[in-house]
C-alpha cells in the first residue's frame, strides 16, 4: 500500500473586503484540523487568498493587479508555509500570478513536506470572455485578466507517488487528464470556484451544475486510473453564489468522500495509490490499447470540421 491521506479543503465564501491575511489565517485552521486528522496533505481552491475576482470588471485591466501574488511565498502566505513544515504537511493552493515580466497566470503550486515548491502548473482552459459582456447575468473575465497557461500539465514524484494539478475548468476537458495519465499520474488535485448560475443559461440549477462537476470528475479519475482530489471555494461572495462538490474520487471512478456544505471545511481520505494499478493494468493499459493513429484530430484542430 502507498497510502497518503489527502485532506479536501474547501473555502467558504471569501468576500471583496476579505484581506488576505484573514484569508490565510482561516486555511491555517483548516490545516490544523487536517493534521488532528493525521493528513500528509492539503489541497485548498482555485485562487484560494481572494475573492473570485474575475467577475469584476476593470476598463483598465491593470486595476485588477492588486488580487495578484507577484511573489510566493509572501509576507501574507509565509504564515501557511511556516506551518505546514511544523505540521510536516505537504500542500496546494491556487493563486493569480504577477511575473517579474508583467504577465498573467491563474497558478497553482505543489508544495512539499518542507516547504519547498516543487510543482507549478498555469490554467490552460481558462473560460469565460474578454470583454463586458451585457447580455450575461454575471461575468466571467478570465480570459481578460489572465493569459493561458504555458507549462502543460506535467507531473511531479512526490509523497511517494506521481502527482498533477489542473484547475477548475481544465476538469471538464478529457485532454487534461490524459495527458497526465500518459506520464502515470496516480492523483490528480484541482480547486475551482463554480457560479451555481450559468451566466447565459439561467434556468440551469445547481443540481445540473454539481451534476457535470461531477460526471467530469469521475470520468477522469476513472479513465486515467487516478485519484481526483477536487476542492471548492464555496458560498456567497458579494451576492454571488458558488457552488460546493467538494470531493474525492478513487481511480475506479467512485466518490471516495464528498463535503456538504458551503462553508469552510475538511475531508480526509486515505489515497491508496497502489489503488491506480488494476485500471493502469487492464482495461487502460495505455501502451495496449490506445490507437494514436486514429487520435490525429485531437491535436490537429481545434474547433468542429463538419463533413462536406
Ligand atoms: N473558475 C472556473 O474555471 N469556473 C468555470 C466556470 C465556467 S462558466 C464561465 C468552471 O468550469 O467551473
């Protein structure tokens, strides 16, 4: 057995106003509870220090540079990494990125059991649009304020095991957990920060929107043979609402832990990665299986071709 216990922990509802030492003194408490639960392992949200600040609109897109981190750590998150080597608790977080170049990611971070950053993955789907949008009921500015990731989805030896990171959106797309799959990833973590209304469908309710959170979860984990770790920021931010769903996929496809609620909180599983063997040895055998021939679209195109 490769057993990590993993804990999911979810973000309640982090207002505008909310500063980020506020923030990281509510994921510490949370780390705390999973270590009295004797977790190796922490996995926080998408953007886990701020608002989900994309739904504001800024003319100037520079004004929205204050909700990035041009540095991690930092003053506000060394409290976090200071405690997560006391706990000896590896963990990941997502946040906006700020390079020294001026460019603009939505950025998550593995961190090991000494706190050092061993991993950094940047969104590649990012959804949503560019501009105001009226025609919407709320918006959706990632793809203002961020550009795509350009590090792909590798996959990083730790905790005893091959470990990757998508975030949010990247978990409705097959492409991001076969191409971890294709380098033997055993547990795949992602936060996410989910509008319980769709902006240009408003008659499609929560249920639907945990429904396809997740059918796309499970359908990962489970035909890629890996462990899904998905964690929300949850609750009503400024009067918009996210969703909760977060949970715990085992490689069969099957909801190892889910959390109820909206509000701050833990799950801890424990991951048996060795759990990953049967479906990597049978049924997706990659090596046996996969006819590459016929896959040329996939990466050839990217929108529909309708036949002639
Ligand atoms: N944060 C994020 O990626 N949210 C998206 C909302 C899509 S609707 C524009 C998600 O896939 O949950």
């Amino acid at each position: 057995m490769r057993v990590i216990r993993t804990a999911a922990a979810q973000l309640g509802p982090i207002q505008k106003a909310e500063d980020r030492d506020s923030v990281v003194a509510r994921m510490i408490a949370l780390m705390d509870e999973a270590k009295r639960q004797d977790a190796d392992f922490v996995v926080y949200p998408e953007l886990a220090l701020t608002t989900f600040f994309p739904r504001w609109y800024h003319a100037d897109r520079a004004e929205a540079d204050p909700w990035f981190e041009a540095a991690m750590p930092n003053a506000a998150t060394a409290p976090l990494f200071a405690r997560a080597r006391e706990h000896r608790m590896a963990m990941s977080f997502g946040y906006a990125e700020l390079t020294p170049e001026g460019r603009h990611f939505n950025t998550s971070i593995l961190v090991d059991r000494d706190g050092r950053i061993v991993g950094k993955y940047r969104k590649v789907h990012l959804p949503g649009h560019e501009e105001y949008d009226d025609a919407r009921s709320h918006q959706h500015l990632e793809k203002r304020y961020f550009e795509p990731g350009d590090l792909g989805f590798p996959v990083w030896r730790m905790l005893g095991g091959i470990l990757g990171m998508c975030i949010c959106n990247d978990r409705r797309w097959p492409e991001t957990y076969r191409v971890m799959g294709l380098q033997g990833v055993e547990m795949v973590v992602l936060g996410f920060n989910t509008p319980s209304v769709n902006a240009q469908r408003g008659a499609e309710g929560l249920g639907q929107r945990l429904f396809h959170h997740r059918l796309s979860v499970q359908a990962g984990a489970y035909q890629n043979a890996t462990w899904v770790v998905a964690v929300a920021k949850a609750g009503d931010e400024d009067g918009h609402h996210l969703t909760g769903g977060t949970l715990i996929v085992d490689p069969n496809g099957s909801v190892a832990a889910e959390l109820e609620g909206e509000a701050d909180g833990v799950i801890v599983h424990p991951c048996d990665l060795d759990e990953t063997r049967f479906g990597k040895e049978t049924i997706f055998d990659f090596a046996r299986h996969r006819r590459v021939e016929h896959y040329g679209r996939i990466t050839g195109q990217t929108g529909v071709v309708l036949p002639e």
